[in-house]
C-alpha cells in the first residue's frame, strides 16, 4: 500500500508538473501571437511609410529647377528692391510737382 501511496503522489505530482508546463506554455503562445500581430501592424506602417517616402522623393524637384527656382526668388527680391527704389523716386518726384520744384538731375 505504501509504494501504491507513493506511486499515486508521484502520478498526482507528474500530472500537476505537466498541467503547470502546458499553461506556461499557452501563456508563451499567446503572448507570441500578441506580439505577432503588433509586428504585423507595423509592418504594415513601415510598408505605408515607405510608400509615402517614394512619392515623395519622386515629387521632389530635381537639382536643374531648384536651381532655377533659386535663381527666380532672387530675380523676385532684387525686382521688389528696383520698385521700392522707383516708387520712393515717384514720390519724390510728385512731392516736387506738388511744391512747384523740379528734381529730375540737370533741371533748374
């Protein structure tokens, strides 16, 4: 009777060992799946990024017209600087007309 005792505790305890391996184990495959499916989504994030990164890129302006985009904003401040000189002469000009003098170079 006392090996059977023992052989049934053994059993018991084989059987817990088992129980508590097969629920470790669960919990492991689940959590895997968990993280399986967050890797999916950024996955597919990583995939969408990319594909807004090409278009892009492929909007971008090559070197040729930014070059030429430069060289216009200049030409824009350097015009905008030219009418600012005019409008202060046109100015001047009719202040002039308004108290009778004459600015332009070389009038009496």
């Amino acid at each position: 009777m006392f090996v059977r005792r023992w052989l049934s505790a053994l059993m018991l305890a084989l059987a817990l060992a088992a129980g508590a391996a097969l629920m470790l184990q669960r919990q492991s495959a689940k959590q895997l799946c968990d993280e399986i499916a967050l890797l999916r989504d950024e996955n597919r994030e990583l995939a969408r990024l990319r594909t807004d990164n090409a278009r892009l890129v492929a909007a971008q302006p090559s070197a040729a017209e930014l070059e030429q985009l430069r060289a216009d904003r200049a030409a824009v401040v350097q015009l905008r600087a030219e009418m600012e000189t005019l409008s202060a002469r046109l100015q001047a000009r009719e202040r002039a007309v308004v108290t009778g003098r004459d600015v332009r170079p070389g009038a009496k």
